[in-house]
C-alpha cells in the first residue's frame, strides 16, 4: 500500500486494514478502548464518561432529510449513545473554502441549532478555519461529543451464544438518499435520509435494568459492516433472518437499479442491539413506543462459537444460506 485509496473510507474491510496496519501500528499502545466508536475514560475512579469524535464531508452537504450540520450533530451523539451514554458536551470545528456562502452556511447552523436543541447538548468550545479555494470542498466539519454513561457493560466484545439481534428500524435509506442526490448518478426519488439522533428512543432501555451486550449504529458499511465487526471482535457466528430485515421498497428500488445489497448501505438514524434473549421481547416493545423505532424487529441470533472464521451467514425465506461479508471497496465515497 502506496497511497490512499477511497476505498479506506467506506468502513469496511479496506478501512479495518489501513488502522490496523498503519494507524495502530504507531498509535495503538495510545488507545484506551480499541474497536469502538465512543471511549470511555474515569471521573473520581468510576468510568462514567465516555467521548467520540468524527469528521464530517459528505457530498452533497444539503439532502433530503438533513444537511452537513444536522449530521455532525447527530453522528457524534449517537456514537456515545452506543456506548450506553447521554450525549451532554460537544466541541465543534468547522474549515471553510474562500467563497463559501453565508446564507448556506446559516442553513447549515440552523440544523445545528435544531439537533442540539433536540438533547439539550452544551458547545464546550468551537473553531473556525477557512482555507484557499480549492483546499476544501465548501465545508467539512469535526464534532467531539462527550457523554455520561447510562448503561455500563456495552461492547462489542461482548456477545454470546445465544444472544438475540435487533434492528431498531428499517435500513438503506442514507445511502440510497446519497446515492440518487449525487449527479453523476442522476436518479429520482422521495427518499429522505433517517438522520437522527438516537438516544430518545434509548434513554428509557438505558434507564432501565434491561441488560445490553453490544449496540452499534450501522453507518459506513451498514448492517453488513457492524455485523462482522462484532462476529470478528466476539469470536462468534451470527445468523440472520433476511425476510425479518426491514428495507423500505424504494430502497430494494434503488438497490436493483444500481446493483447494491442494502445491507452495505449507510445509515444514520438506525442501530442494532445484541441482547440476551430474555431481554429482547422489552427491548422492542420500547422502541415500537417511537415512532422511530415503530419497525424495530428481532432479525437474528448468535449462533456458536467461532475462534477460527467467524462468519455472518444470511437466511432468506426458503432456508437457503449464504455469507453476509464485510463491505469491500468503496461503494460511494463522502457518504458522510
């Protein structure tokens, strides 16, 4: 490996191999919780607290259902609501290219504005930077969200054999979005993107005595990357029902046109549980209280143990098998 690739964006394997071989190997022995979107560091000697922070360049910046803004805010806030946290504190920065408008750049606050509103987040600090035309495209934004841990014990290291799987809600609907917005692709739909922030619909599970294995919003690489994320980190074989998946039709639409698996598409406003089995039943009858969780379904189980290939295998309706791989190459670069 020579050069970057934007294949080492899309969250799947490309991207595994380019921290694991390059970034661990001179940052690793700094990492507190490897693996995991959100860190969790100590307040008087409890760990209590827990922060993520992302980048945000998507392209287009404004689509149905959301702007590069209302993504920066949800993004990170859902990265510590799966770690079983209330998102509280955020520092943003923003790089601006010479010749930005104004009037788009208050859209873009306003749905700041708007999401932090939503769960009451403080701005703890803020930075501006703006670069040459032609050093940026229009805007990127980094978000760093601090949370206070609700529900301990979250990992993705976490599942066991007989652990349940559950989708909180229909998947696709991000990257299909991006996907018809981007001009060279040029189709038309009345898709929005989920965008959103997750922890409404968590708070009363985390506020609960509801046990929680693992939670993992599926975003670059979609269900399919966060399913051999935790099969790879668990040692385990997960099984998964795929009539029990929902995806909208426009989604199966869009996928059928262009020859894409929803199951690798992006999503940001949908997160998937591993619970043990006794508690999956009450973990979706909170969700259905939502509307943003009204789908939310049981669409797997984690089958056996697995120390040497831990795999994904997708069921469809007539029992035929086959394995769900990690997302390879770049699908669509700048999906968020």
């Amino acid at each position: 490996m020579q050069t970057i690739t934007l294949a080492q964006g899309n969250g799947g394997v490309q991207t595994n191999e380019l921290i694991k071989n390059i970034f661990k190997k001179y940052l690793g022995k700094f990492i507190i919780d490897g693996g995991e979107d959100a860190g969790v560091f100590e307040s008087k000697g409890i760990q209590d607290w827990c922060v993520s922070t992302d980048s945000y360049v998507i392209s287009p910046i404004f689509f149905p259902g959301g702007n590069i803004g209302k993504l920066a805010i949800c993004g990170s806030s859902n990265d510590v609501a799966m770690k079983g946290a209330k998102p509280l504190y955020i520092s943003i920065g923003f790089i601006l290219e010479e010749g930005f408008k104004i009037n788009e750049l208050e859209k873009i606050l306003q749905g700041m504005e708007k999401e932090l509103e939503i769960t009451k987040i403080k701005i703890l600090s803020a930075d501006t930077k703006v670069v040459n035309k032609g050093s940026a495209d229009k805007i990127f934004i980094n978000t760093t969200v601090i949370g206070k841990i609700e529900k301990s014990g979250i990992s993705a290291k976490n599942l066991q054999v007989g652990d349940v799987i559950i989708l909180s809600g229909s998947i696709g609907r991000h990257g299909s979005v991006i996907f018809c917005s981007r001009n060279e692709i040029g189709l038309d739909s009345k898709l929005k993107s989920d965008c959103k922030q997750l922890y409404p619909i968590l708070e009363e599970i985390f506020c609960s005595s509801i046990v929680i294995h693992s939670l993992r919003d599926a975003t670059r690489g979609g269900l399919a990357a966060v399913l051999n994320e935790w099969a790879e980190m668990s040692d385990v074989d997960i099984l998964i029902e795929e009539d029990k998946i929902p995806v909208p039709k426009e989604v199966k639409g869009v996928c059928e046109i262009l020859g894409l698996e929803p199951y690798s598409l992006a999503n940001e406003g949908v997160c998937v549980f591993c619970v043990p089995s006794n508690e999956a039943q009450k973990v979706c009858e909170i969700l259905k209280k939502y509307q943003d969780g009204k789908e939310a379904s049981i669409i797997g189980y984690i089958e056996a143990k697995n120390t040497k290939i831990p795999r994904v295998v997708l069921k469809n309706a007539w029992g035929g098998k086959r394995y769900l791989d990690y997302p390879q190459g770049e699908i669509l670069p700048r999906i968020c």
